[in-house]
C-alpha cells in the first residue's frame, strides 16, 4: 500500500462520507440533524482553504441529479443503493456493498491519488470508508457523531436499543480508523473507555456554529415576525421529534408551570419546531395527544422544520430554549440559540456540558425530571435580570465555537491521520 497524502501541500482533496443524511437535506425532519449542518459547514470551511471536497451519500429520490455544487469547491455526488424511498436507517446495512461499490467506482475514474483523505460520518459511512481507506492507499479519520453503547445506557422510558449489529460495526470501524474525531473531552472518554480506542488516535474538535447568522436578534422584533406576544413566556424546542431528545420533558414541564401557577397559563406558550424522527416516527402524533391529555392543546404549538432565517427568529422570540435530551454528541441547536442570546435550559449529559456553561449562559439539569425543568424555567421567568445576564453570558459563550476553528483543527487530524498511517506501515514491515 502507498501513502498519497506525503506532506502538507499535498492536502486537495477530501472525500467525505455521510451515508445515511444528505447534509442538503432540511435539518429536524426523518434523520437530518446536527450532523447534516456538520458535515456541510465543515466542507465548505475547507473549501475555503482550497481543499476540495466530495461528499457522498445515498440518494433518496430519482428526482436527485448525480452531482449537486453545494458551493465552491463542494460537491454532493448521489449514490443510488437500494430503494429511493422507503428504507429505516436500520434497514442502511444491507445496501453498505453496493453504496461502497458505486463510491470506489468514482474514484476509479480518476487520476490515482486523486483523494489525499476520507473523513466518514456516523458508523455506516464508517464501514465504507474503511473499505476505501484500504482500496484508495489514504487514511481514514472518522467522527462517531453518535455511539450505540452510549445511548443504550441513557434510554428513554420506551425507547428501542441499538441493535448489536450496530455495535459491533461500530467496534470495528474504531479498529480501522486512522484517527477519530470526537465533539467533546466526554465523547473522547467514551471511545475510549467503552470502544477500546487507541487514546494517541483520538483528538476533540469542538464543531461550531455560523456566528454571522446565529448573532444577538431582538427578542421584540423577532416575536413581532412570528406573532408572539410581547409579554409571553415562550419556552422552545428544536429538533427532531423522537424520545432520545425527549420534547416531551418540556411539555410537561409546561404542565407542571400551569399546576403551580394557574395564572402563567394566559401568558405560557411552548413551540415544538421540527418533525417526527427514528422511533418517533412510530407514533407521530404523541406528543400532541400528550399535551391534549395534560390540557394544554392552547399552550403546545407544533411548528415544521424551517428555513435558518425563520429559526432565528424563533431562538431569539424564545424566553428560553429547552434541550431536554437522553444523550448529545454536542448539542447544536444550544449553541445555535446561545449565538442568538437565549439562554438554554438543558440535560447534563454528553457534549451539553461542553455547549452550555452552567450559570454563566443557561442552566444545566440533572436527570430528566420535568419538575426539575420547570423550576429552571420560574427562575429565568421570575428572577429580576437573570435572563438578561444569562443572554450575555449565552453571546460569549457562543463565540467560543467557529466553523473557521473546527475547520483548521480537522485539517491537523487529517495530517496526524497520515502520520499514523505512515507509522503503522513501517511498522507492519519491521
């Protein structure tokens, strides 16, 4: 096997694998989320640093061109592997070999050496990216996004496991990486202590966040464009609606607001925005019958994923956005909302820890008790300054995380990837 990626000028092109979401797709809806904003925000950063990237993924429609130009630099190659429509993503393992053909066969139609890295997205990318690690001579970095072990010790009440097939592929694609990216110092642990992970073929690189769309919005305005009234307790969630991120916690923290103070429900308003997701899908109209059974039908109102302008405007007509969820990588939308000015009221788990600074630019709870949730929300409601103070402390705590920085730090994982392949060469040879 020859090396192609010899030194830094040799850092063109990359090859980027995101199998199961089109990072073109509308994030909130089927599996598009954070990661879809991810894997394209971090093409075009490098993009910009004069490194092509092709990103590759399953293609869902007929209706999909073969290639999309998603900007300068960045192009989004459709893949056809099984049925457009149709397939769960549990069902994406047995369309890997023809997914995984198609991809070697582009490359095929090149130059050699015509990719310097393959960075793959989420466990089934990463099965594919392996296979083209070994076939195309360059390394591998892989970013987990998601781990089955960990979200299996974190279920919601009724939640379905990760299958064992998942961990096993998982198990085997942390063998195979040259380097793995993790979001946070906890995902880093978690490779580590739960996947058996080589700690030197580890490095964190914080994902970020677009801070010249998500900046300081006026809440007054903001409410003005959407119809929400000056004087509302608007509380927000954003995401996919399914129980790993666990909506439900805010509708019946609402609930609880409404119990302890029957006043608040004249002014209390929740707003869900986004759609049925995973096992959501299963009964999407749950939460709803949810805040129908809790009599609170004036109060939740469920708005579809939408445009990054219009989800501005939400984040900053918001009192506080809630991110209630059973486990995240990272936690996006709590950064997305924090660049706006809104403080976030969010689970202590996983990469949320790292996203929210507690007390400084928005409130972390414990566990997943909504009576804990609403007090968070009574003190940022009821508590003279303390919203203000929070969205300051939310500002700053926002601009800690650029595109631009993620961008240079994968490029130095993307080196350190060829250096360990590098490494592992001479010594399978000694």
């Amino acid at each position: 096997m020859t090396i192609r990626l010899d030194g830094p000028e040799r850092l063109r092109r990359v090859a980027m694998i995101s199998l199961h979401t089109s990072p073109l797709d509308q994030p909130g809806t089927g599996d598009a989320g954070g990661m879809n904003v991810y894997v394209i925000e971090l093409a075009k950063r490098l993009a910009e640093r004069d490194i092509e990237v092709d990103i590759f993924t399953r293609s869902t429609s007929s209706q999909l061109p073969p290639v999309v130009q998603a900007a300068g630099g960045v192009r989004v190659q459709h893949i056809v592997a099984g049925p457009f429509e149709g397939l769960t993503k549990g069902e994406l393992p047995g369309q890997l070999c023809a997914f995984a053909r198609d991809v070697l066969r582009t490359e095929a139609s090149h130059d050699p050496g015509h990719y310097d890295v393959v960075h793959s997205h989420y466990w089934l990318s990463g099965q594919v990216g392996a296979l083209a690690r070994d076939r195309w001579g360059i390394p591998l970095a892989h970013s987990m996004h998601t781990m089955a072990k960990v979200k299996n010790e974190a279920l919601a009440e009724g939640d379905t496991p990760e299958p064992l097939a998942r961990v096993i592929g998982e198990e085997q694609v942390v063998a195979a990486a040259d380097m793995l990216i993790a979001n946070t110092d906890d995902e880093a642990r978690q490779l580590v202590t739960s996947y058996d992970a080589d700690a030197t073929r580890v490095e964190v690189v914080h994902p970020g966040v677009d801070l010249d769309v998500f900046r300081p919005t006026s809440q007054a305005q903001a409410r003005a464009r959407l119809g929400i009234a000056p004087d509302a307790h608007l509380l927000v969630f954003v995401g996919r609606i399914q129980p790993l991120k666990a909506p439900d916690i805010l509708v019946r923290a609402a609930a609880e607001l409404v119990a302890r103070d029957p006043s608040l429900r004249s002014t209390l308003q929740v707003a869900v925005v986004g759609g049925p997701s995973g096992t959501g899908l299963e009964k999407p109209e749950a939460l709803a019958q949810l805040a129908a059974s809790l009599g609170l039908s004036d109060v939740v109102r469920f708005v579809p994923p939408v445009s990054r302008t219009e989800l501005v405007d939400w984040y900053a007509a918001a009192s506080a956005v809630c991110v209630p969820s059973y486990n995240e990588s990272f936690g996006l939308v709590a950064v997305e909302a924090q660049g706006v000015g809104t403080p976030v009221v969010a689970a202590a788990v996983g990469g949320l820890t790292t996203a929210v600074r507690d007390g400084r630019s928005g409130l972390l709870v414990s566990g997943h008790d909504p009576a804990d949730y609403a007090r968070a929300f009574e003190r940022i409601v009821r508590t003279p300054g303390l919203r203000d103070e929070l969205s300051r402390g939310a500002v700053e705590q926002a601009a800690r995380f650029s595109w631009d920085l993620t961008a240079d730090r994968t490029i130095e994982v993307y080196r350190r990837a060829a250096q360990m392949m590098r490494q592992d060469l001479l010594a399978a040879r000694a």
